[in-house]
C-alpha cells in the first residue's frame, strides 16, 4: 500500500497500491512515509507540488534486488521502462509522476572467503543468510540462531541447508561433527549445480592450502570450536 496519513481524505489515497503479478517471486518491497528503511536500497517519492508531507516517503528494497528505480515527478525518464504513479482525486500535479527502473544486478558473485562469514548470533547486518539448524539439538545449545551468511550487495550463491540428508539436484557438502550425538550424520550445505564454489568441511581444524571459515557454536560442549568450511 502506499499511503501518506497527511493527505485529506478526499484525496483518496488509502485504496493506492503498487503491485506486482501473483505468479511471480515477491520483490520484497516495503513503504515507508517516515524516512528510509534501514538496511535496504530506498527511493524517494516526492511530488514537490503536494504541500502533504511527501519529503519523506520512500519505496524500499532488498539491497541485493535486481531492481534499481528512480523517481520523477514531471514525466518519463528518456532510456528507461517508467509506470505511472496517477491519482485523480489529488490536485496537487499527480498526473505526471513516473516510476522508472535502470538497468542494474547486483555487485557480482560473492568471493571466497571475504564475502561470507558466520554467525551464532542472528543476522548480521549487511548480509543475507541461510539458517544451520539442527531440530535434535537441546535449546540451551543455541543453534536457532546460526546461520551462514554473505554479503547483500552480491548475488545470491544459492545456499540450501538440510537437516535430512542431501538435496536432489544440487551439489552437497556434509556438515558432520562425530563428537555430537545429536544427529548431524545427516545435516548437508547444498548449493546449485553450476556453483563456482566447491566446498569441503572439516571436523578438527583448517585444511592446510585451502581457505577456510570457522563455524563455532560456543553454546554446544560437543567440540564445536575447531569445525571449519573450507573451498577447494
């Protein structure tokens, strides 16, 4: 919905919404007429005729979404695909605002090791993330809260994560640790076929030669503390 609370009623901007096709993956847009959204990529929607507080309006995305809009409120943008943005019952010049899309991906493939990292605290901010859950594990072991993660400004590499043994199709590493008994024989990290990165995990330290990432969990007293992600 887009909505700013200033504007009177009969101007009729409660019924005002952007929309995308149904069938189609959510672009995960958020509104905001209180300043940017922290933490996502925000354009601001401004008619500066409209004296209805819109100096602060913003649609919002993800920061690794493909899209990249601009704004105008005094027509198309030559070069660019534009959707209008009209409401009639408004008089303050809404007939000639554009909502264009420039050409835009995200800042490349993510690289090994410098773009990921890991968690036991949640979602850093600045990245994406999947989540490493084993359900087995006892609560005061705290894995609801890790997660592999890499940066936002990069494509995503397609991380799957399964408690259930490896995922049809894609190509997995098997995330073991033998010193915990809670079920981890079957816990893999997948990702698409045609990944540039081919990974490997070790159980009791770094692989000498390959780059590596530490997963720790300081909660879980089954030598989780020298476990480590490497790429071949």
């Amino acid at each position: 919905q887009i909505k700013e609370p200033a504007e009177p009623s009969g101007h009729t901007w409660n019924d005002n919404f952007f929309c995308w096709r149904d069938i189609r993956e959510n672009p995960g847009f958020r509104w905001s007429y209180a300043g940017k959204v922290k933490g996502m990529r925000c354009t601001q929607i401004l008619e500066k005729a409209d004296p209805h507080t819109w100096a602060d309006n913003y649609l919002c995305v993800p920061k690794k979404s493909s899209l990249k809009l601009t704004w105008n409120s005094a027509g198309k943008i030559n070069g660019k695909a534009c959707i209008q943005w009209r409401e009639p019952a408004d008089p303050h010049t809404w007939h000639d605002n554009w909502l264009c899309k420039d050409n835009f991906k995200p800042d490349g493939c993510a690289e090994w090791p410098q773009d990921f990292r890991w968690s036991n605290a949640g979602i850093p901010s600045g990245y994406d993330c999947v989540q490493i859950k084993e359900p087995a594990e006892p609560s005061a072991h705290t894995w609801n809260d890790n997660f592999f993660c890499w940066r936002d400004i990069r494509e995503t590499p397609g991380f799957r994560w399964s408690h259930a043994g490896p995922i049809t199709g894609m190509k997995c590493t098997r995330i073991l640790e033998t010193a915990d008994p809670h079920t981890w024989t079957d816990n893999y990290l997948c990702l698409p076929q045609n990944s540039p990165h081919n990974l490997r995990w070790n159980s009791a330290g770094k692989i000498n030669g390959k780059a590596c990432i530490q997963w720790r969990e300081p909660a879980d007293p089954h030598t989780w503390n020298d476990n480590w992600l490497c790429k071949d």
